[in-house]
C-alpha cells in the first residue's frame, strides 16, 4: 500500500475509520502513523497475524498456557507479569486497533496495578476505554469503583514515569505518553505517593 500524506491518511474515515483524529487527541507520530498504514490491511479485512489471539480463527486462549507457536497461543504463563509483558506486540497491537475501529473518538487505555504494590488488589478488568476530555482524576475514581475501594487514597502513574497532575486531560497524556509500539496508554495505580 502506498501512503501519499500523512494528513490525508489520518483524516481519511471512509479508508481507515478509526484513524480519525480529533484536536483534542493531537496527531500519531511518524512511527506510529506508519505502524497504523502497515496494520490497517490486516485490521480491515479481519486478517490478523496467524499466532495472535484477536484473530477469529484461533480460540481465545487460557491464561495458562505457555507460548507455543504449534499451538498459537500468544498469552504467557506468569500472573505477576504486566499486560505489555504478558502478550505479544503483534496481539497488543491488534487489540488497540480493534478498539479503536470500535470507538474511533475514545482513548484505550491499559490501567495496572504497580509491581511494588502491597495492599490494593489486582483489577481483573484492567482494560479501559475513555474519552479524551476525561481527567486523571477522574480515571482514578473509575479505578477505585472497580477496586470496590471508594474510600482509599490511590495515585496513578503514566508510562512508569510521570505523576500527573490530577486536572490533566487523557487526551494529553496520550498524546505525549502512549507507547510507540502498540499504541496504547499505560497507567498505573499505587496506595501510596512512590516518589515520596
């Protein structure tokens, strides 16, 4: 496939629907843009790659199964490993853009529980789908609602890196923070401050 402009290949819906962009979520990097021209063949005609568990002719595969491209299976064993860790970038990838196909003018967003957390439980949806103007503060109102934990004081970090501010729009943190591999935003979510 040949891309003529980056312009027009974002903002081409009747070619890509999903890769609408709106002002509020800024513009896919180069990278990213080229990562989306590659995938959306496969995306479009529901040809997904051969071993990924989004594919509709493999069966969903358990949790507890250890990659094994006989069985393709792209899920690994470890519990304790993170959503990034835990499948491959093929799958990852085309779950973002499923998602976004299915929700062009929301943000996916992958919300885990930090490795050095103690005292909160693990999420066991840990998938979410939000809207750009949606604040950090708010993100973590839905994470205490899926905790059962309303009362609890919980902090969230983007990309193993950033404390956001609690009035920071989704639509800017993905903007700057989402992965440049498979798309999506990773947020993750301690009891206490980590960086004191």
């Amino acid at each position: 496939m040949v891309k003529t402009d980056t312009a027009e290949l974002l903002n081409s819906r009747t070619r890509n629907p999903y890769l609408h962009v709106n002002e509020n979520m800024g513009r896919f990097t180069e990278k990213v843009v080229d990562l989306v021209d590659a995938m959306s063949d496969r995306v479009a005609n529901n040809q997904h790659v051969s071993h990924c568990f989004s594919n509709p002719q493999n069966e969903s595969p358990s949790t507890s199964t250890v990659f094994d491209p006989l069985q393709k299976s792209c899920l690994f064993k470890n519990r304790r490993r993170t959503y990034r860790n835990s499948r491959m970038l093929c799958c990852r990838q085309s779950e973002y853009f499923k998602t976004r196909m299915e929700h062009p003018d929301k943000i996916p967003v992958i919300v885990e529980r930090m490795m050095t957390e103690k005292y909160l439980p693990e999420m066991k949806n840990f998938r979410f789908i939000v809207s750009p103007e949606v604040t950090i503060g708010q993100l973590i109102v839905m994470i205490k609602g899926r905790l059962h934990l309303p009362n609890m004081a919980v902090y969230a970090i983007v990309s193993d890196q950033v404390f956001p501010a609690l009035n920071t729009q989704i639509g800017e943190l993905a903007e700057r923070y989402r992965d440049p591999e498979d798309c999506f935003l990773y947020v993750k979510y301690a009891s206490e401050d980590i960086y004191g």
